[in-house]
C-alpha cells in the first residue's frame, strides 16, 4: 500500500512537471534585446514638479548684488538716459575773470538744481545730460569765457513701495538706474510675471510685463523707477508647470489665448532630440473629486489643447519601439532548462521565442543573444526566415561564427525565423532484410546503412540497385557518405513481383476445378447404386 502511493507521487509530480514544461513551450518565452540596456526605462517618467520661485520664474538671481558708489556714478555718467533724482550731486568749476569758482551743487527732493548767485534748474523729467547742458548754459550767459565744467560727484536715493501678492509689504531703496524687475523679488511664487502695475506720485498708473522684459528681451515692460513709485503684484491667472524633454523646464503663466502648443514652442524653447511629442502627458487636479486626472495630448494633430492653472505638462522621452521577431523550432523556450533533463524526460519538442528587437539590430546580433537556447539537435545549416511571401535561407552556423552577409539584415517587426531539427537517422527500404530508420553515422555510406538493415534480402534486384535521395527528395550520389535525413532505396526482383499474383489465382482455380471434379464423381457414383 504504501509502495502504490509512493509511485503515485511520483507519477503525479512527472505529469506536473510535463504540464509546465508543455505550457512554457506553447506559451512562448519573450526575450528583450540587451541593446536596450540592463535596465528598463518607465515610458512615464515621473518628476517632482513644483512651482518656482518668483525670480527663477523670470531667470533673475535670489540676490541683488549691491552697486559700489563709484561704479553707479560711472553708469550714470555713461548711461544717456539717466534720470536726475533727488540727492544727486555734482561740482560745478568755471572762471570768474581771473578768479576760479568752484560749486558744489545738489539736487533736492523736487530734484530741482540751485547755483548759487545764477538761479535755479528744474530738473524733473531730465536726463543728467540735459540737466549739464542747462547748468552750463546758464553759466555761459552770466560769464563770458567762463569755460565752465559740470562733474557728476555722487548719485541719490529714494524709495518705492512693493504690495499686493508679496511675502510682505515692502519699502525698496531704489537709485536713478533701478528698473521694475530689481525691486519684485519678495513676490511670492503665485504673482503675476505678466501684469505688474506701477502707480505714480502724480496718480496715473502703468502696466507692464516683466516675463516679456527678462525672457524675451523687451526692456520697455521694465522701465526705470521714479521716487515713491508704488508697485502692484496681483495673483497669477494660469501657472503652468512644464518638465520632462524640454530645453527650458519650469513654471510658466500662460495668456489666456495661449495652449499647449505655444507652451512647448514658444515658452520652453522646444523639445529635445528623442521627445515623444505625439503622446503629451497632461496631470490636472480635480478639487471636486480630489483625485488627479492624466491625459495626453498630440502636438501633430492640429488640434488646441486649453490648459488650466497649475496643470502640470510632461514631455517623455521617445522609447524605442518594441517590435517582436518570432523564433520558432529547435530552441528552448522554456525560462530556466537543461537539455539532458528535458530530452530524457519527454524528448525534444518545438520552441518558439518572442524577441524584442532594438531598432536597427541585424540579424547576427539577435542570434548571438538567443545561441545560448539552441540545441544540439537544431539544423542550423538549413535554417530560414520568413517575411511577407519571401522565404530567405539563413545559414545560422556561418552567421554566428564565420562572415556570412545574411548576418547583416536588418530585422522587421512580423519577420519568422525558422530553426528546423537536425534529425540524425537515415531510413532505408526496399529490398533488404529489415526496412527501418538507423541513426546516422557521419561519413558512412549506403553500405553501411544497407548491412544494418541485415543486408540485401532474397528479392532484392541482381544486380543490386540502390538509390540515394537527400532530405529535400533529390537523387544524391551513391558513393559519397550519406548525410542525416537521406532515404536509401534497394529495388526490388520486379519478376517475382509481377508473377506472385499471377501463380496465386493458377493456384486458386486449380483448387476449384479439383473441388468440382470431386462433386461429378460423387454424384456418378451414387446414381450406379
């Protein structure tokens, strides 16, 4: 009793192992090129996207660097458009007959310029150039030959006032050469890059684009900043968060006439080399429903793609196409194998392998990462691959250790390379002792085989003629050795053939004539009595 179950065990666990062998083999084992690396890439790469800074948002530093008094002097004297500002001062030398007269001069709140003993020069609204040009004028009409010289000794300061959507109301020191774009830097990430106001002392009121200023080069959206200047930063009306394989990532506020197309052409600069740009990936966030939605969009379609504020817009990288060759026949397909096990379990079987190709890769390169899944029983002479309605020989042997061209081709997405099995036996037929199919012996001939088969039998032909035919059917010599698959035929005594059924029915109707004959005399015999 226990011996049967033990055998049962057993018995249960070789047809387990069958069925798992058989599966794998019908299945099909998916092999990926080594080309493509050792590690496989997720086509959605997933980036931490978060919204920059306001000064990254425009390309500006996280710090002004401070200006040293003499190198603003120089950049006033130098700059044409250098406003007089309050506290302004200059030194002002002329000829007074024989006597030389030197003035220190300043301008004041008003930014109006005193010399002393000549008048006053309102200088609101002019350029220090101007302003020099007048002083000296004014000289000039008071003295003669005064040969007067103005020099600009130090620049003044004032101030100018940051609300709105900032980290807090600020008072920025500003001097006559600070633009819009040096005094926004405590805006939070969430201002507008594309509407800052400006409200003068007088009361009237301008509005500029700094985005257009510091990333596309129209300096007039970042104009000079007067004294007591009040700027105003209101809330972004759509950020859009861009990353991915683009030339510039980051955060970007949008013109409402603006889509995803003009993000990534005029925004981010344009995609780089290897984007998939047909497949757009687009993460929103529903407030309602509380959970992310993700689309993806073609830049190639024609069509608009609206984005909305904080949409987040990722550009993946291209991944090579994973288009499959099929290789079919004498190859292991199964995971982990071992050929003595296997063949002495349940013999050798057809295999197919799905290989993943990169694009480009030949036909030498894929057999060399599947040689290791060849057996010893595949006919790698007489292999052949399959596209379309074209059947191409493929010396598999040549192609992985000698320089065989076909090695070179490309391989197509739906190409099928068949490895067919080198079956090693040789049959004979005909007339010998014992048709039958004997294993090949390299370098025999068919009298080799012939004797195996217990020789020429009593009805083999005389003389003997034997007929040698290769594995695709065609007539091969008969002295030269034999190879796997041939078919060896010895003819047969046709005369004793064709007269066997020919004695047979003599044979017969001899036999019916004597049985007849027999009956006559019965009957003769009994009608005499």
């Amino acid at each position: 009793m226990k011996s049967s179950r033990i055998r049962f065990v057993i018995v249960a666990i070789l047809l387990l192992v069958c069925s798992v062998t058989l599966f794998a083999q019908e299945a099909g084992l998916v092999i990926r090129s080594p080309l493509f690396g050792t590690t496989s890439k997720a086509y959605e790469v997933s980036e931490d996207l978060s919204v920059q800074s306001y000064a990254a948002q425009l390309g500006l530093g996280s710090v002004v660097e401070p200006v040293e008094p003499e190198a603003r002097v120089l950049s006033a004297i130098s700059n044409g458009k250098y406003p007089v500002t309050p506290g302004d001062t200059f030194r002002l030398v002329y000829l007074d007959g024989l006597k030389t007269v030197t003035v220190d001069l300043q301008a004041d709140g008003n930014r109006t310029v005193t010399i002393p003993g000549l008048g006053s020069i309102q200088g609101k609204n002019l350029t220090f150039q101007q302003l020099r040009d007048k002083i000296l004028s004014m000289v000039q009409t008071y003295h003669s030959y005064s040969n007067p010289q103005l020099v600009f000794t130090g620049t003044g300061s004032f101030s100018v006032y940051v609300v709105g959507e900032v980290v807090g109301t600020r008072v920025v020191p500003a001097w006559g050469l600070s633009r819009l774009s040096e005094v926004i830097r405590s805006a939070t990430p969430y201002a507008s890059t594309r509407e800052v106001s400006i409200t003068h002392t007088d009361g009237s009121s301008e509005s500029f684009d700094v985005y257009m200023a510091l990333r596309k080069g129209d300096l007039t959206q970042d104009p000079l900043l007067q004294s007591g200047d009040v700027i105003t930063l209101r809330r972004a009306d759509r950020i859009i968060l861009l990353g991915g394989h683009v030339y510039e990532k980051g955060t970007y506020q949008i013109d409402e006439s603006e889509d995803l197309k003009d993000l990534i052409t005029k925004y981010s600069g344009g995609v780089l080399s290897g984007a998939d740009v047909q497949n757009i990936r687009i993460q929103r966030y529903h407030a309602e429903t509380g959970a992310w939605e993700v689309q993806y969009a073609d830049l190639f379609s024609g069509e608009r793609f609206e984005l909305e504020h904080m949409d987040q817009v990722f550009v993946d990288m291209l991944q090579p196409s994973l288009q499959s060759v099929v290789v079919e026949g004498a190859v292991s397909s199964t995971e982990a194998y071992d050929n003595l096990s296997s063949t002495a379990l349940m013999g050798y079987s057809s295999g197919r392998i799905f290989y993943q190709f990169y694009p480009g890769e030949t036909v030498k390169q894929m057999l060399s990462t599947i040689a290791v899944r060849l057996l010893t029983v595949s006919d790698l002479e007489h292999s052949y691959l399959l596209r379309g309605n074209a059947r191409i020989p493929l010396n598999v042997q040549q192609i992985l250790y000698g320089n065989d061209p076909q090695g070179a081709q490309r391989l197509q997405a739906g190409d099928t390379i068949l490895i067919p099995f080198s079956q090693r036996f040789v049959s004979v037929s005909g007339g010998v002792s014992r048709s039958g199919v004997f294993a090949y012996v390299p370098d025999k001939t068919a009298n080799y085989y012939i004797a195996l088969a217990g020789g020429l039998s009593d009805d083999a032909s005389y003389p003997a003629s034997v007929k040698v035919y290769d594995r695709d059917g065609k007539r091969a010599d008969g002295d030269a050795p034999v190879m796997p698959e041939s078919t060896i035929v010895v003819a047969k005594n046709t005369f004793v053939k064709d007269i066997a059924p020919t004695v047979a029915i003599i044979g017969l109707v001899s036999s019916i004539i004597g049985i007849v004959a027999a009956v006559v005399n019965i009957l003769v015999d009994s009608k005499s009595l």
